[in-house]
C-alpha cells in the first residue's frame, strides 16, 4: 500500500476532476468525500469511483459546471436541485439553511434532488451530527434486488445512514449501511479481484443462491434479514424518489457506466435538533455507560479514527495521478 496525506488525496482528486471538465468548487466538495472515505477505509466509495467521474464529466452524465438551486416550499422544508450535477455540492449549499431550519422548528428535512450517486451517504449525516444535530439520510441507486422469494431487480442497495452528536462536536454514533446483506461495491471488487463470495449475499439470474460474482452481478442481492430489510430498502426508495423528485431504482442506469442518462438521483435527510429534549443527550450517557458493562458492547462509529497519512492502493493511486496529469 502506498502512504498518502489526506490533503494531497483532496488535491489530486480535485485537479483530474477539474482537467476533466469540473469547476473548482464541485471538484473540492467531491474531492473531500473521496479523501474522507479512502481515509476511512472505505475504498469502494474512494478513488474506486474517481476514473467514472472523470469519465462521466466527459460525456455529460454528471455536469460539474451547474450551481445548485435551494428553495424553501415550507418553512422547514429545504430542497435543493442538484442540475444533475454532484451530489456533495448540493449538500453543500442546503446544508446551513437546514441546519438553521431544524434549530427554529425542531426538526427539518433537506431533499437532494436530480443528482449523481452519493457513494458514502454516512459523509453527509456525519456533518450533521458534526453541528450537533442528529441526522438520518437515505438514498437509492441502481437496481439489484428483488423481492423475497422473486428474481426480478427492482430496487438498489438503498442505503440508510444515522448519525448522532456528542455534544462536544463529535460523534456518539454513526451507522452507514445499504439495505441489502452487503454493498454493491463488494460484489464487483471480488470479481475483480478473482474471488467468490459469501453464500448467502446474492442470488444468480434464476434466484438459486451463489457465491459466484459473475452470476450475481447477473442476479440480484439479498435483503438484509429478508423481508425486514426488503421493508427498509422501500422505505428508502418511497423517500428518496417521492419525495426528492428524483427516480425510481428501476430507471437508474449502471453507476460507474461512462454513457447513458444522468443518474437523476434523490437523497433524503431528516435532521432533529436534541435539544428540543431536555432528556435526550442524558439518556445517551446513560445507555452508553449501560452498554460499556459489556465487554463487547460499543456504539456503532464508535472511536472511529480517519487515517492520515493514509494507506491507498497503489493502483487506484497512480490512477488518480494520471487522471489528474500528474507524473507519478
């Protein structure tokens, strides 16, 4: 693995974005989630996906020039339209007026509409929770799960991201998870790495289950806990495509493609401010000291530390060194 400064992630990142069509402030907003999320550990939401922004930006499926547009229809109600450019930009620009939002009345929404993917919906609820409000987002994506006991795609991997503060700016817990057993991404980079996968993380075309990556990047994944999860992953495509204007999973196109029609995605938020509880962050302190009595208890996110230098791939380095024409 290769060491690189965070810093020099961001920047990097941001120069191969801009060479390939990116104004500067789209490309610093994208560049700092791609940093984030390599920092992370994250790798599928990183510079895995740098080669397809480039890409995109090139044939117009993500417009890296467009300034989002914020309204207000209700008080509380923040939406932005992203112009089916990036999606951090636009989170970018509703984020103040929701956060000043949920302080006056408690509780507010912010709707990301007509946007690109989000990759690492956790990056945006944990800037929430970074301003002391709790924050809970939800996303879809292309489709790649059916119904249980069906074969036929018709949601993504809808992620629901939870983020909570501590009360000193930081996070007391944060889960990022997609509705389904396992992410997307963990599909494609075993197939790529020749590998088989679990049993159990999907089914191939005919809906018999495989631990064949190829048969089930044909297939479809499996709901985490079946129907409970098949619950989740509409809820968060209900929201997300109703109420963001955005579309439904099933007209979503391959993310990663170079051609086709913009994502046209939605990501939705709800953002509460505890305070509007006299009980809420005490309540927290009690259950976290209930749950350190166990030895294995912790709260999701808990101690998360962001790397930095950070351990990177080297190949996914040089990449983005040469998309950003740097010589390696």
């Amino acid at each position: 693995m290769a060491a690189i400064k965070k810093a020099e992630i961001e920047r990097t990142v941001q120069a191969a974005l801009m060479a390939h069509g990116a104004q500067a402030f789209p490309a610093a907003e994208v560049a700092r989630a791609v940093a984030q999320a390599e920092a992370a550990g994250n790798r599928i939401c990183g510079l895995y996906y740098l080669e397809s922004y480039c890409k995109q930006l090139q044939t117009g499926r993500v417009r890296g020039d467009v300034v989002p547009v914020v309204t207000a229809p209700r008080p509380a109600t923040i939406h932005v339209d992203a112009l089916m450019g990036f999606a951090q930009p636009a989170f970018a620009y509703g984020l103040a007026p929701a956060l000043d939002a949920a302080r006056q009345f408690g509780v507010a929404t912010l709707a990301i509409g007509h946007a690109h993917t989000c990759t690492a919906l956790g990056y945006f609820t944990e800037q929430i929770a970074h301003a002391g409000l709790i924050g809970l987002g939800l996303t879809n994506a292309s489709p790649i799960v059916a119904p249980p006991g069906g074969k036929t795609r018709m949601i993504g991997t809808n992620p629901i991201a939870f983020s909570v503060p501590d009360g000193e700016g930081g996070l007391a817990m944060q889960f990022d998870q997609s509705t389904t057993t396992v992410a997307l991404g963990k599909i494609t980079m075993a197939k790529a790495a020749g590998e088989m996968i679990p049993e159990g993380w999907a089914l191939d075309a005919d809906g018999n289950a495989t631990t064949d990556p190829t048969a089930a990047l044909a297939g479809s994944l499996v709901s985490m806990g079946g129907y409970k999860g098949w619950g989740f992953g509409l809820m968060a495509e209900l929201l997300t495509a109703g109420m963001t204007g955005g579309i439904l999973s099933r007209d979503v196109h391959p993310l990663k493609a170079p051609d086709g029609p913009p994502h046209d995605l939605g990501q939705y938020y709800v953002l509460i401010d505890p305070s509007t509880s006299g009980a809420f962050m005490d309540r927290l302190e009690q259950f976290k000291a209930f749950l350190a009595e166990d030895s294995a208890g912790r709260m999701p996110g808990q101690h998360r530390d962001l790397a930095d230098p950070v351990d990177v791939d080297p190949a996914a380095w040089a990449q983005a060194q040469e998309l950003a024409g740097i010589d390696a």
